[in-house]
C-alpha cells in the first residue's frame, strides 16, 4: 500500500475530482482545500453542520481511544477483520471506514491485511463528521487517509470503493449506494440484542434489550449475516466512564445518575454484534 495522487475525493462545492497539489487539494474549478498539520483533509462543508463542532468532541474522542487502547474490543476487530478479508477478493481496493471515530478499527484492518501478504494495492480511508475524530485518527496511523465529512453527503468519487464499512455509523444509503462499484460491499454493524446490557442494568431502572432489526437497501443484496459476541469484565471506574462516553446512553441519562455511575468499581456486560455485508447489484 502507498499513498499517491490517484485520490477518490470529490469536492463538495462543484462535485469535480479532487487532486493533490502539494499540501493542498483542488479541483478543476480550483476549488481548494488544504491538508491540516496532522494529514488529514477537511471536507465538511458549513452548511452540512449542524452546529460549529459537530460530532464528538475532544474529551469524547479521547475517552474512545483510551477505552478502545485498553483491548476490550480486540476480539471483536479481530472477528469482524476475518469476515472482511474472506469477503474481498479485488487486488486492488479503495476500503472506507465510515464514521471511524478515533481510527482504532481501520487501523486494525489495514494492518491485518497488509500482513496476509495479498491485495497489495489498497487504500484505507477514514471518514468522520468530527474534526476531533480525524485529528486523534491521523496521528494514529499517518498512513491512512482521512477525512472530516458526512456521511449523508460523501465526499467520495462515484462507483470509486470496493468497500464501505459502517460500523454503528449513521448514514445515508443512496450515498453508500453511489459511492460503491459494482460488487461493491457494504459492511454494516448494528448492536446485538444482548449488547452492553449488562451496563444498561446499571443506568436504567428499567433497561431494554435491542430490537432485532432486518435492513433491506435497493440495489443491495444481502450476501452474509453473522454475530458476534462475548463477555467483558471492567473492573475500573475510569474505563467505565470512558464506556460510557463512547455510547448514546452518556446523554439519555440524567445528572444525578451520572454522579452515581463514576462511583462503579465494576462492570460485567456482553459485547454483542450483528455483521451483515450487503454486495451492490
């Protein structure tokens, strides 16, 4: 794998390609966009924000990538890299990680599939809507290409990746749909019923298991359907907090309970996911 001038990037004021002109891109209507002093490329345009900082912020970010350091989801990025590499078989590959956050999961995968010897010519990319995401990202693997944008508007050449990985990532599908080649895949992680119930116990005096959804996409034909899902023991307050940073549940809770919550020593919860890999049609 290497970096070159071959960029799938599309600006997102006129849709042209993006090409790199030192430590900057532009397009042929010379639309610009510099590279920040960490490598990565800010593509978010100010009328895709909803606020000034979108996604997560600095504290946030941090507490995923010290929390994911730790190895509690190691397995999991080991399970879900096999099923990946046993269902890519192009030599060359432009992969997306779509809403990478910190860049934990990308960075796993590239470096198991560089080790299998096999689809040397691959690009990994990384994309976030928090430019907190793809600053920590970038300085955890400069090799990989990211991005600050949205995944309800990629800024992804048409018919330009082999795969798309949306690992509890919202997102638009029309904007997967386009951005894939043919027999493109899409990967998509959803939480399991079971996951991180065990958490849910201590924040909710009434905790509620996931539902078991079933997604169908036009142009998209699910090909593999899998789960996967183990225990975990934390046996510390500030990973536990830092868990807790990283889920949805951080916000649905209220004040008082939070105070309570940094005071637990210890947490059992099963992680639990559902890996489907849809192929464009």
């Amino acid at each position: 794998m290497m970096k070159n001038n071959n960029y799938i990037y599309m600006c997102p004021t006129c849709g042209l390609n993006l090409k790199k002109h030192e430590k900057q891109f532009m397009c042929d209507n010379n639309h610009n966009f510099d590279l920040s002093k960490n490598g990565y490329i800010n593509l978010l345009m100010v009328n895709q924000k909803k606020t000034k900082n979108p996604g997560d912020n600095k504290e946030m970010v941090k507490s995923r990538s010290n929390f994911l350091d730790k190895g509690y989801y190691k397995q999991f990025s080991d399970k879900l890299n096999t099923i990946i590499s046993e269902n890519l078989c192009d030599e060359d590959l432009n992969i997306l990680d779509s809403g990478c956050g910190d860049g934990y999961f990308v960075a796993n995968l590239k470096e198991k599939l560089l080790k299998e010897n096999r689809n040397k010519n691959i690009e990994f990319y990384g994309l976030d809507i928090s430019k907190f995401a793809a600053a920590y990202a970038s300085k955890r693997d400069k090799e990989i290409n990211f991005i600050v944008g949205s995944n309800f508007n990629l800024p992804i050449m048409s018919n330009s990746l082999n795969c798309i990985i949306r690992n509890f990532a919202p997102g638009s599908n029309d904007e997967f749909y386009r951005t894939l080649k043919k027999s493109g895949k899409l990967i998509i992680i959803t939480p399991g019923i079971d996951h991180l119930y065990g958490l849910k116990e201590k924040l909710y005096n009434i905790p509620r298991k996931h539902d078991e959804k079933e997604f169908a996409y036009e142009g998209l034909k699910l090909i593999f359907k899998d789960e996967i899902k183990y225990s975990i023991d934390i046996d510390n307050s500030e990973d536990i907090n830092n868990l807790i940073l990283m889920t949805p549940y951080y916000w649905s809770i209220k004040e008082d309970m939070r105070e309570e919550v940094e005071k637990i020593q210890h947490l059992k919860t099963d992680l639990n996911f559902t890996v489907s890999i849809y192929e464009k049609l």
